[in-house]
C-alpha cells in the first residue's frame, strides 16, 4: 500500500513534536515544584501514537493511559493546553485539574486518560457499542500497555468487544516493561497479541518503532471495524527510554538494552526513509525542526503565563447537567 506525501508528513511531524515536547517536560522536571504530580513520558515510542492516530479520521475516538502525551498531541491536541494543563494552570485543556495523568481533549475526541491500569478498555468498549448503536462510521482505539493487558479488565473488554462485534481498536504498546517489571517477569507468552485467538478476532504483531507499518496496521484494523467485522488487538513491540515516571532511576534496565533500543530510534527510521525517496528535502526538514522547537517553546511560555485555578474553582465541573 501506497502511503502519501502528506501522511508520512503527518507523522515526522507528530514523531517531532512528541519527542520535542517531552525532552522540555524533562528538563521542566529537573525544577524543584515546577510539575505538581508524577510525570510519566513516552520517550522512544512514539511512532505507536504517531502512526496509529494518522490512520483515524477527525470523528474517530481515543481512549488512551498514563503514558498519553504522544497519543494526544497526534490526534490533534492543542500543545499550549496541553502544557499549561500539565502545570496545573486555569488555561489548560481541563483547566488545571487533571495535570498531566488525567488529561481529556474532547475537541479533538480524546475522551479519556485513566491512570488505573486496566482502566481504558470497558470505556473503550462502551463508547464503540454506543458507536455501533448510532451506526456511526467511526471507530474507537483504547492504547494499554504490556502490564495493562494481565489485568482481567481487559480480558473482559475484548471477550465482550468480540461477542459484539464492536467497532474496537485495542493497541498494546509493549514497551518490555510493566513497571519495574520486565516483560518475561510477568506474562510467559511470547506476544500479547496471540491471546486474540482465545477471542476469535484477529491479533497483530508490529514492529512499535516503524511508524509506517504501524499506520498500516492500524487502518486495515479501522477498515475492518467500520465494515462491521469487530475488533483487532495490534500488540506494537517498542521500549520506553526512561524509566516508569522521572524519579525512577532505571536500576533494573541494563544500559546496553536501553543504548541498543536508542539506536532503533523511530524518529531517524522515519525521517532518513524519507529523505532516501526524496519526500523531504535537508531544507523542509530543518524547517519542520525549527517550526516544531518554537510551538514547543511558546507552549511553555504560554503555560509559564498562565494563572493558576482559583480554590473555587475546584467546586465547578464536578457534574454533567441534563
């Protein structure tokens, strides 16, 4: 399959961003009381996010965990919200008081972040059969991780899902480790995808840091959901640099693992393919570059120079009227 100029544009540039944007969080973190909260980065997987959300369209639905920056910023997330959100500040996408493991983007029809592990899938599960109800023509992609896929949770997401056929994109970004727990520590099975025969729909092993085998994964997953057939569990194999949440010091991850899986990096995979077949020139690139440092800069102006909530404030937004 052909895939466009302007979708491998897409997602260089949502590979950029998402790396670009979290290189400031951890710098930001470095500053005593400057992030209330744990922050949790996608560092070295970020090619799951930008492929998987370059192959939905607009109306399609995510539901994503603790590690979402990237899936948010893919699907189209404001950075200058997103940012203020993540410091706590009144202008940001929930107005300072999700932070940054809370965080939903209705405008852009990400629904959920849920820091319970597990959480996302029956979410998942009961926007796509409201989908299917209203016969939309949409699907809905809910992102777990390796650890995620042991809870019973989301054995019953997809055993439900399938019985259904509901229109359910389930995405396992194996990241090696639950945790502090690597990945042989807590599940026996070679690959989390093969658990999809046990439900009688399709499971999907992707290389996690190859952003254009991760779009077309996804969109025959999405061709399929919206031609009524049901779900698909895609398993994208890929590493997390960094350790579970920044005041992990990565004791239990040997050094040459995480230097081998720095030099499978997604982001020069990505960009060099492009520039071998001429669909980015050296000058295009270092203007995504630039104009990608400055969206990032200004986002952190933005959220600097912004006011935090008042304390009652914390009393608004609690209930949804009729």
């Amino acid at each position: 399959m052909q895939i466009s100029r302007q979708k491998k544009m897409e997602m260089l540039r949502s590979l950029l961003l998402s790396r670009r944007f979290e290189e400031e969080l951890t710098e930001l973190c470095k500053i005593e009381h400057k992030i209330p909260g744990m922050m949790i980065l996608c560092t070295g997987q970020e090619a799951v996010g930008a492929g998987v959300c370059a192959a939905l369209q607009p109306e399609d639905v995510i539901v994503t965990n603790h590690r979402s920056h990237s899936h948010l910023l893919a699907k189209g997330a404001d950075p200058n919200a997103l940012m203020a959100e993540i410091l706590g500040k009144r202008t940001g996408c929930n107005k300072g008081k999700s932070g940054t493991l809370h965080m939903a983007v209705p405008e852009v029809n990400a629904l959920c972040t849920t820091t319970v592990v597990g959480g996302g899938p029956p979410i998942a599960v009961g926007i796509g059969f409201a989908q299917q109800y209203r016969q939309e023509e949409r699907v809905t992609v809910c992102f777990i991780g390796d650890g995620a896929a042991n809870e019973g949770s989301v054995h019953e997401a997809l055993n439900l899902a399938s019985v259904w056929a509901l229109p359910v994109i389930f995405v396992c970004e194996n990241n090696r480790y639950a945790g502090a727990q690597r990945y042989e520590e807590h599940t026996k099975a070679p690959n989390i995808a093969d658990r999809a025969a046990g439900y009688a729909i399709p499971g999907v092993v992707v290389d996690g840091n190859d952003a254009l085998a991760v779009y077309r994964s996804a969109l025959d997953a999405r061709a399929r959901a919206v031609n009524g057939d049901g779900p698909t569990l895609i398993e994208y194999k890929t590493y997390r640099w960094r350790g579970h949440g920044e005041a992990d010091c990565q004791l239990y991850q040997p050094k040459d693992e995480i230097a081998a899986w720095q030099a499978m990096c997604p982001i020069p995979k990505l960009r060099g393919d492009m520039l071998a077949q001429g669909v980015i020139s050296e000058d295009e690139l270092r203007e995504m570059e630039t104009r990608i440092d400055a969206v990032v800069k200004d986002a952190v102006r933005f959220a600097e120079k912004s006011p935090y909530p008042e304390p009652n404030e914390a009393l608004e937004d609690v209930f949804a009227g009729s």
